[in-house]
C-alpha cells in the first residue's frame, strides 16, 4: 500500500469514528418491529436515539388481522380498514376508510362477522 492509499484509507476510518461516536452521543442505534396501518405487513423502524430515521413496510409470515387470525381489540390498537378484530368473545371487520389508533370501543365502525 502506497502512501496515498494509506492516507485515504486512515481519513474513512476517522470520518467513521466520528459518525459512531456522533451516533453513540445522539442515543446510539436502535430497531423495532411494530403493527403498520397495512393489513399483513408490519413496520421497521429504525432509530438514532428517539428519533425515527427510517420506516419499511415487511410482509408478515403469517398475517394478523384476517379472518383466521384477528386482532384482539385494546386500547392503543392500530385499527386498519378491513381488518379484523375480536372483542367480547365475537369477531368483527373495522369498516372504516381511515387508518387509526383505538382510543376506544366504538359499535358504529365495526360489523360482526
């Protein structure tokens, strides 16, 4: 290795340790898997710190929210058009056009199935 390569190969390694030590300061790197507002798909999000940086929809191996395998109705529950949840021991279809989060039980954006 030439002095030129070595000098530009010693420059990426400290612009690399400046990046993680600006990472580690910021909070440091951190992943989670959460429910998206897309039936069968689950968000990963990727995070410096508290702050998201990075959101990609992933294909759920096996889907919740269909038929065979629906949500179970809580507070705080991301509630999807078409999905389906169970409440009170009866499964239920959310009729809604809008994606949100459940702040409650509401009789009139649900069908029984």
């Amino acid at each position: 290795m030439n002095s030129a390569n070595f000098e530009i190969l010693f420059d990426k390694i400290k612009k690399s340790k400046i990046i993680s030590d600006k990472i580690k300061a910021l909070g440091g790197l951190s992943q989670k898997i959460t429910q998206s507002d897309k039936l069968g798909y689950n968000w990963v999000e990727d995070y410096v710190g508290e702050t998201l940086v990075k959101q990609t929809y992933v294909k759920q191996e096996n889907p919740v929210g269909v038929a065979d395998n629906p949500f179970e109705f809580t507070e705080g529950v991301m509630l999807i058009p078409n999905a389906y949840y169970t409440h009170n021991g009866k499964r239920y279809v959310y009729i809604s056009t809008e994606s949100k989060t459940a702040t409650g039980w509401d009789e009139s954006e649900f069908e029984e199935f």
